[in-house]
C-alpha cells in the first residue's frame, strides 16, 4: 500500500502530541495535592500515565506500518518505544505544566521521530520493496486490543472531563492505526476491501463511543463487542481471499477468538502483575509521584493491553491460508 509510509508517519506525529499533552495537561490532574495518607490515591488515580504509554505504543506501531512491517523498521521501533518510556518517566518527576512544555516536548519529539525516519530511509535505500503482511496483522491486533483499553479506561471519580477526551482522542488514533496496519497487510486492495475498511473505521469510532458513554462497572460488554467487530474486521482485511471471496470458518473463529481472547488475556496479564510482580508500583516510584494506598491497586493497564495485544498477534496474525492450517 502505497499510502503506508505516510499514513503511518502521520499517524506517529498525531501520537507525539497526545504523548506531549498527556505529559503537561491530564497528568498534573492525576496527581493529589500534600503527602498525607489520608489523601493517598487510589484505584486507576494515574490514567493520564497509561494514555501516554498508549500514545508511545501507537509512536510504534505507526512506524511499522510506515516500514510496511519490514524487520529493520519495527525492531528500531520496539528500541525507541522502551527508550520512550524511559524518557516519559525521566520527564513526568520534572512535572512540566502550561502550553510552553506541551510545545516544547512535541517539538522535541517530532524531531526524533523525524531524524530516526531519515536514518531508516536510508538504511532501507537501494533494497527491492517488500511486505511483512504478519507483523503489519499483528500491529493490527496489538492496536485493535489497545484500543478497548483506552476506550474503557477509568479513574476513581470518572468526573474528569478530560479523561473521556483523551480516551477518545487515543482510542481513535488507535481504531485508525488498526485498520491501516491490517489494510496494509492486505495481499491486493479492490474496492470490496477499501470499502470495508472505511465502514470499519465508521462502526470501531462509534463502538469507541459506545463505550465511553457506558457508565463504569457496565463498559464490560460494549467493550467485549467492540473488540469482536474490531479485531474480527481487521481479519477479513488482513486475510488472503482465495478464489476471491473470505474462507468463512475461519473468520467465524477468529470472531470467537475476538469476543473472548482479549478481555481473558487481560485478566490474565493483570493477575500476575498485581499480586507476583506489581510493576505498576515500580513505575508509580521512579516518576516520583504518590504511592496508590494499600486497599487499592496499583495496575498499569496499559502494559496488561499490550501484552493482551501480543497474545491475540499470535492467534490471529496469519494473514495467508497455508498458516492458518
């Protein structure tokens, strides 16, 4: 797809200014005034942390769907994406505030992303194009499961106005990213195929809707809906197309794996991490920010996505009919 490279730069930049307000505006929000215990934060207190943390995944994704899932371009992603998160958390104990620091990070970032772009240009000059159609399906499914995250994310009032504009803002960013990487991943791209990307797109924006508007404790079901249609769309883009027409039993089970995988794999990852490695904590030291108090959890949603993520790459990341057999 001709349109990977700058759908995914694009997509990048859009990410680099959310990380940059999460940074400077939702996350000095999160963060409760005075040491005292009785004022010690509690459940999901740090969303803002967890929607930039999202925002650098999606800094990932779209450079492997700008790299067309070439080895080259994701392994010097996953590398930029750790090293992100080192930075955030360097940045995040400084608590930079006011539009000054938003415009001085997401500047700083764009130019990062735009000289390891250059540097991977040329690397990549002189080489035969090609695709790597299972990492651009598996950055699909990583951002499709990212996306019920962000969509479902909750704080302990859930009054903040600005915690439903950045779960859509991310959330969207990440429904496109979805559908590109699985576009891009699509051996041919006939107008049947276009055409259902552009409805996918339309339905996961309005499911991410959905959610959002859903009261918390009762998001469970949209959320398990949405990532249904979602995950299930990017199969049928994704997917070879023998004699022209989807092989149907497997879309059917790539659906099922769809309505239940991502929620059990979440649960899954969020068990271990809250009672044999309590990462979340870890985290919540090193940014120098108020400890989660004792009768709540400290959980780093975002991290249990992405390995929710991974986990549906392996069951659904492959796009030919050989390695589905």
């Amino acid at each position: 797809m001709r349109s990977a490279r700058p759908l995914g730069l694009l997509l990048c930049a859009v990410a680099v200014v959310l990380w940059a307000v999460g940074m400077t505006v939702w996350q000095p929000l999160t963060e409760p005034i005075g040491p005292w215990s009785e004022r010690l934060p509690g459940n999901n207190t740090y969303w803002a942390r967890d929607l930039r943390f999202l925002a650098i995944i999606a800094v990932t994704l779209g450079l492997v769907l700008a790299g067309r899932g070439l080895r080259h371009w994701s392994r010097t992603a996953v590398v930029l994406g750790g090293l992100w998160v080192a930075a955030d958390i360097a940045i995040d104990r400084v608590d930079p505030v006011g539009v000054q620091a938003t415009v001085l990070l997401a500047v700083g970032g764009g130019v990062v992303l735009a000289v390891l772009t250059v540097v991977l240009l040329g690397w990549e000059r002189g080489l035969p194009p090609a695709v790597d159609r299972k990492a651009l399906t598996g950055a699909a499914c990583v951002a499709g499961v990212l996306t019920l995250v962000a969509a479902a994310l909750e704080s302990p009032t859930d009054r903040e106005p600005e915690l439903d504009q950045g779960a859509l803002a991310v959330a969207a960013l990440l429904v496109v990213l979805a559908v590109g990487a699985a576009l891009a991943a699509a051996p041919a791209r006939p107008r049947a195929r276009v055409g259902l990307a552009a409805g996918l797109v339309v339905v996961a924006l309005a499911g991410v809707g959905l959610v959002r508007a859903a009261p918390p404790g009762a998001r469970l079901l949209p959320e398990m809906a949405l990532g249904a249609v979602l995950l299930t769309g990017i199969t049928l883009l994704a997917w070879d197309w023998p004699g022209g027409r989807p092989v149907w039993r497997h879309h059917a089970l790539a659906a099922l794996a769809a309505l239940v995988g991502p929620v059990a794999f979440l649960l899954v990852a969020a068990i271990p991490m809250l009672v044999l490695l309590p990462v979340g904590p870890q985290f919540t030291a090193l940014a120098g920010n108020s400890p989660i108090n004792t009768a709540d959890s400290d959980l780093l949603v975002s991290l249990c996505g992405l390995l929710s993520g991974l986990a549906m790459a392996l069951l659904l990341a492959r796009p030919s009919t050989g390695d589905r057999r």
